[in-house]
C-alpha cells in the first residue's frame, strides 16, 4: 500500500467515526428536546378545560331568569373569559360579566356585550 492509500483509508475511518459517534448522540438531544416541549405545551389538556370552563359560565347565566342568554357567546382560553353578543338592556351587560366573574376557575373577563336596539331603532 502507497502512502496516498492509508491516508484515504485513515481519513475515511476517521469521518465513519465522527459519523457514527454524530449519529448515536442526537437520538438523546431529540428525546430530551421533546419531553421539554412536551412538559411545556401540551394543547391537548388545555382544550377540555376551557370547554368546561366555557359550559360553567353558560350554567350560571342560564340561572338567573332575568337574563336573555340565548344572544350571548362565551369564549374561554386558560381561564380569560370573553363575553360577546347582545343584551336587552344595559343593566345586563354588567350583570353578565359579575356572573362570569363568580365562576370557580376564572381569572379575568373581558365584556364586549351590547345593547341590542329595538326593532323600531329608538
């Protein structure tokens, strides 16, 4: 064998090495990087929870009679709840959102509830 020959050979055992040692570590950087994004977002558990959250606030409006809760929409996301729609007056408007309030698991209440206007516009 020529000089030129056991270079090649050395330099190719050398990058199989590297190669392989390469290979076998980011199997563990790849796991660990994925049990972090894991433990720090899993929107899966989140969705169940705000729907209930969202259900929960529905039951306390639908209790007080006084309401008209059929023109109003809830929306829920990590306990922020966002009331929207109409309301047949404006004392409702923050009735509604105190109701919300009283929900076990909210932490905040943004109101974009309206008066809805009389048919007659007045």
């Amino acid at each position: 064998m020529n000089t030129l020959t056991k270079t090649l050979g050395l330099a190719l055992v050398t990058l199989l090495t590297a190669a392989s040692l390469n290979a076998s570590a980011q199997p563990e950087a790849s796991a660990a990087s994925a049990a972090a994004a894991a433990a720090t977002s899993n929107p899966a558990s989140a969705t169940p929870s705000n729907t209930k959250l969202r259900r929960a606030v529905y039951k306390a409006i639908v209790k007080h009679k006084e309401i008209q809760g059929g023109s109003i929409g809830v929306s829920a996301k990590n306990g922020a709840i966002t009331l929207y729609g109409t309301v047949t007056d404006a004392a409702q408007v923050d009735r509604v959102a105190e109701i919300a309030r009283g929900v076990p698991g909210v932490t905040s209440v943004t109101n974009k509830l309206t008066v809805q206007k009389p048919l007659g516009g007045m």
